[in-house]
C-alpha cells in the first residue's frame, strides 16, 4: 500500500489547490466529495455535473460545491476531472468534451469498472493523462480498497493527487502494469460480495444449530469485523492468526480440516480467476 500524503496542490512551488470537477453526482461521486470535504478540502475547488437536478440539490447538500448540468462548464476551470458515471455512458459523456479536454489536459481519473485506458483515451483524445481507478463499494463508507494505474503521460505530482483524492474514501494500491486491475477487480472489486456469501452461509448454519436469525446474524457480522480488524492491526500475516486460534483437536480445528477436505483454496481459487477473466471480457465488450 502506498501512504497517502496530504499534498493538495497542483504545483509545490505555486501551492495552488487543485480544482476538481465531478462529472456524475451519483453514490461514489457524493462519497468522494464528502470524504474530501471532511478532510478539510475548500468547497470552493470542488465542482460536479450531472443531467438530474435531484443529484446536484444532493451534492449541495454536502457543502457549497459549485453545481452545474453542464459538463462542459464544470471542466473549464478543472485542473483535475473524476469521471464517476456508469461505465455504458462513458463514451457519450466523453467525446463532445474532446476539444477542450485536449487543450487543457486536465488530469482524467476514471472510476468505471473495466474501462480500458485505451478506450478512455480514444474518447478524451491522445496526450490526455489518465488515471484508472478500481474502487469497491465498502467506499461508500470510506472504508474502501482502490487499485490505481497511471498512463505514461501522468506526471508523478498528478499521481500523487489522484492517490490524495481516492485516499479519501479508504486504502489506495498502485498497479504497475493496467492488467493487474484485472485482478484488482477479483480481490477487492468484487470481494465484498465474497464475505458476503461466507456471512450469509455462517447465518444459516448458525441458525441450522439452533439460534435465532437475529443471534447468528449479530454473531457473524461483528466476528467479521472482529477478523478483519485483527488481520489489519497484527504484526503477523493471517495464515499465523489462523494458527494462533486452532488448538490441536479443539472446534476450529475441526472446522478448518472440513473446509480443507473440501478443498476452500481450489474453490476460491477458481472463483477469483472466473472474476478476472469476466473483468477482461468486459472490458473488450465496453471498448
Ligand atoms: N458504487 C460502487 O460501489 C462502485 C464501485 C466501483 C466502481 N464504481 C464505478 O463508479 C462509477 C459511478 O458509480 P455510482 O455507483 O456512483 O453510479 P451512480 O450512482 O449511478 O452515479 C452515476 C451518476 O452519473 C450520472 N450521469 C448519467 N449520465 C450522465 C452524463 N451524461 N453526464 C453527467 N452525469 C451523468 C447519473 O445520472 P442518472 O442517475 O440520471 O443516470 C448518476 O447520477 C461507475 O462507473 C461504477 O462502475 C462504483
């Protein structure tokens, strides 16, 4: 994981803070913006665009972000543009802004899941710089794990704002190469479904012997939470945690052996690599 750092200016040497611009004011937008606001970004260098006036009175309401239906009007003065609307409009919202995206070249950060840079870059025009992001829903909490790739043309100052901005609802980690965020998109993309269907199985068998609905729901959720929190506040990496609570013929240890006799690593296994491949396909199918 790469440490964010608090560098909100556009140029160290101007200490200008960077104008950032919204298209789309939907749930990962509004979560960006309110993460930003809370830590301390003015409002007055926020700006957001969408076609539902419904969407913009909701983005008011986080503070005085400057609101337009004009996507156009919003990038003007941007020094860095959040592309946050679905990935099957993205085409449409890009290429009537090609003309002034290639004379500004602000720095396009785009949060649709399995756009391609090379489409991206096709719609905003050669020589713009991108930043693809792979965000997971837990965002919306800002809790959220990010997996960012840069394109050649971004400079380390942009990426070091893009780190600053998606910081802002959770973990960031950089990707070297743009098919890594294939696999992104198979851990922590789709991941939170992936526990979810663990809880949601641990509740049945819990009610399966004997408790209540509400008890194996409660039991499961904070021993999820309780899991995570130990993983990411330990020293030790999870397999020695695992260890550390299986006592030799004690219940985990029952429990761990069932799951290996059904081989958990070949499943899981099998399940990541079906999400990658679907990120890939997707990809090819939204290009
Ligand atoms: N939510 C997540 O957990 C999550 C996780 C990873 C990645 N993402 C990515 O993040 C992006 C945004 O997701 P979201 O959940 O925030 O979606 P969302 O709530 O549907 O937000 C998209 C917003 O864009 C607006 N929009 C549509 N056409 C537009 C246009 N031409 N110009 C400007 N705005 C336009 C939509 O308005 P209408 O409602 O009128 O269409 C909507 O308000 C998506 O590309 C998604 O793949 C989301």
């Amino acid at each position: 994981m790469t440490k964010p750092t608090n560098n909100l200016s556009t140029s160290s040497a101007e200490s200008k803070i960077a104008n950032i611009a919204f298209i789309g004011a939907g749930n990962m937008a509004r979560s960006l913006m309110g993460g930003l606001l809370k830590q301390g970004y003015p409002a007055e260098n926020l700006a957001c665009s969408d076609p539902v006036e419904a969407s913009l009175e909701a983005v008011a309401a986080l503070g005085a972000v400057t609101t337009s239906t004009s996507n156009a009007d919003v990038i003007e003065h941007a020094d860095i543009v959040i592309l946050a609307v679905k990935p099957q409009v993205m085409k449409d919202v890009l290429t009537p802004l090609q003309n002034i995206l290639i004379a500004k070249k602000p720095l396009l950060v785009s949060i649709a899941a399995g756009l391609a840079c090379d489409s991206l870059q096709g719609w905003a025009g050669k020589d713009v710089p991108i930043v693809r992001c792979m965000p997971n829903t837990p965002a919306l909490l800002q809790v959220g794990a990010t997996g960012l790739y840069a394109t050649n043309k971004v400079s380390a100052e942009q990426q070091k704002m893009a780190e600053v901005i998606l910081s802002a609802v959770g973990i960031v980690v950089w990707v070297a190469e743009e098919a890594e965020l294939d696999a992104v998109t198979a851990v922590s993309g789709s991941g939170p479904a992936y526990f979810f269907l663990l809880m949601e199985a641990m509740q049945a068998a819990g009610q399966q012997l004997g408790l209540s609905a509400e008890a194996s729901a409660q039991l499961t959720q904070q021993t999820a939470l309780g899991a995570a929190r130990m993983a990411l506040e330990s020293d030790v990496d999870v397999a020695e945690l695992r260890k550390r609570v299986t006592s030799p013929n004690g219940t985990t240890q029952a429990a761990i052996e069932s799951f290996q006799a059904n081989d958990l690593s070949r499943i899981v296994d099998q399940a990541l690599q079906a999400a990658s491949d679907r990120s890939q396909a997707l990809a090819k199918e939204l290009a």
